[in-house]
C-alpha cells in the first residue's frame, strides 16, 4: 500500500500528466481586466496614458508542484498610429518547472469612431512561444516501490538531451465595441493552428474564443459617468476552447479608492469557483487581490487559487477626454 507521505505527490502526477494527454488548454486569470491585453488584444491603448500591468496566479497551492503563472504587459495609444500598441509576456509553470511555457507577444490595437458616442476597438497579436519538458524532473509509475517510495528506474525511453523543447508562432485577434457605459467584445486566439506535440505526434491547441461584456451602472445622477463616481457593474465572461467551455458572471462594486467584485465560473458539465475580488486605486497606482474558493471535487484538496495584480499608470502625452478612454472595472 502506498504511503501517506507519497500520495500528494502521486496526486500531482495525476493532475499532470491529466493534463498532458488532454487537448492543451491556455493558462486562464481571475481578474480579466486587471490583466487587459490577455483577455482581448483590442484592449491595447484603451486606457490612452502608457500603463504597465503585471499579474502573478498560483493554482490549487495545496497540490505540490502546482500550477502557476506570471503575466506583464505594457501598452499606450499612439496618436500617429491611430491606435492602441501593446507587448504582452506570459510563463507558465506547472508541476514545479516539470512543464514551463513562455510567450511574448506584439499588439496593434485601431481606433474607429462609430458614432458621437460609440467607439470600435480591433486587435491583432501576433506571439511567439516556447514549450519545454524537463525529463530529469519527471517520475512515473514504475518507479514507485511499495516500501521504499521512489526508488526504482523507469523503463521510459530518455530523450536525448533530457529535454523536450518545441518553438513557434501565434496569432491573435479580438474587437471592442463600447461608449461611455458599455463595453463588450470578443477575442479569438489561436487562429493558427499550432502542433504543441512534445514528442513526434501531433496535438493541436485548439482555438479559444472569448466574448465578454459588461455594463456601469452609476449609482448617482450626472450627465456624464466620473472616475470617482460610485458603480455598480454586472459583468459576464464566457470562454470555449476545443471541449472546454467557461462561463463566468460576477459584478464589481466600487466607490474610490476601493473596488470589490465577486463572481462565480462554472463548466457546462458543473460549478468550479467562487471568486472574491479586492482591490484600490491611488493616483496612478492600482494594486488588486483575488481568491478562488474552489466549490467542485477538487475543493478539498486544491486550496483554491490566489490571484494578485499592479498596474502603473505613467503620465498622459495626449488628452483623454479627446480619446474616449474605455470605461471599465480595472480588477
């Protein structure tokens, strides 16, 4: 019988290698628009003023060897483009660095005026990845002695180098429709298929399409919507990618400096989450905290996940008011 010791870490051999024979699924974040640029690139330049975001995400911290990854981007609008510009850097570590992925993307974001009031936002990213298998951090079943935990050889088949490693690009889009109160979009990424195959298969990462939208609701009466004004914001996220489907609807509260938000994601096939978001603003510093408490089978055993974001916003070139900046919850 297997020892008490032994079973998280054959749990996390589970949970990975789960993962591996599966269709390969994008690393997902909490806090959608705390982290702009990977929910749609057409947020790039939305806030107008150059802001720098980074975003740090640890998944089922009571699992050893979990799944956690890092985020940064930075992004303005140019004027003599037109439009919004963004860089976008992405890592992703699961099973202690047995599997780490790391992506840096370039974004153009256009600006259309469709009315007085109503404005169009269309983004393209293109990325380039890079995905690696660190063989020497590997155990596998074999290897388990009843009595001595891991200590036999295994009879799988070493890599050369001891590493899997495959590299390529990628390409994204997504648009933005919005005026002062609204706000929704959709973004595809991975319009391209791309063989993710660490071994000499085949296993494409499946298209993920992304429709999001919210709405502000001033919770006092002015002609037009203020910063400090307080709101209330219904908001709903939906996510498919290849079997996976995500549907998240949550609001946030907010009345400077601070802002709360709740939500609650779930599967087709059941719940998953419920997701306390918290968050303030001071001047051009944001900083924003969130929780998944994990409501599914796993609960129990993942302890959830922990979720925390900055931004920096830097001096404005040009007048917002000019550029009809989207109005949207930050967190």
């Amino acid at each position: 019988m297997i020892s008490k010791k032994l079973r998280p870490y054959i749990f996390t051999l589970v949970v990975l290698f789960i993962g591996l024979g599966m269709k390969a699924q994008d690393p997902h974040f909490s806090q959608f628009y705390a982290n702009p640029l990977y929910l749609n690139p057409a947020f790039a330049g939305a806030k107008v003023c150059p802001r720098v975001v980074t975003n740090y995400r640890n998944q089922w911290p009571a699992i050893p060897g979990s799944y956690v990854t890092y985020n940064a981007s930075f992004d303005m609008h140019v004027d003599a483009l037109g439009g919004g510009l963004g860089v976008l850097v992405t890592a992703d570590r699961a099973g202690q660095g047995v599997l780490t992925t790391q992506t840096v993307s370039l974004i153009y974001a256009v600006r259309i005026r469709l009315s007085r009031t109503w404005f169009l936002k269309a983004g393209l990213q293109a990325g380039f990845f890079q995905k690696n298998l660190d063989w020497d951090k590997l155990t596998f079943g074999d290897q388990i002695d009843s009595k001595w935990g891991f200590s036999n050889n295994t009879a799988e088949k070493r890599p050369v180098n001891g590493k899997y490693n495959i590299m390529d690009v990628d390409f994204s889009g997504g648009f933005l429709v919005y005026n002062d109160r609204f706000f929704g979009g959709v973004a595809v990424h991975h319009m391209v298929p791309v063989n993710v195959s660490l071994t000499e298969g085949e296993s494409y990462l499946p298209m993920k399409i992304t429709t999001h939208a919210g709405y502000m609701i001033p919770l006092v009466k002015h002609k037009r919507l203020r910063p400090s004004d307080p709101t209330i914001s219904p908001n709903i996220v939906f996510m498919s990618q290849g079997p996976f489907n995500q549907l998240n609807y949550g609001a946030y509260f907010k009345k400077a400096p601070m802002i709360f938000g709740i939500w609650y994601r779930q599967f087709f096939e059941g719940s998953d989450a419920i997701i306390l978001q918290a968050g303030f603003e001071y001047d051009k510093f944001k900083f924003g905290y969130s929780y998944d408490i994990t409501v599914s089978k796993l609960a129990s055993a993942s302890g959830g996940a922990h979720e925390f974001s900055f931004a920096l916003d830097f001096n404005c070139p040009i007048k917002r008011r000019k550029m009809h900046e989207i109005n949207c919850p930050s967190f």
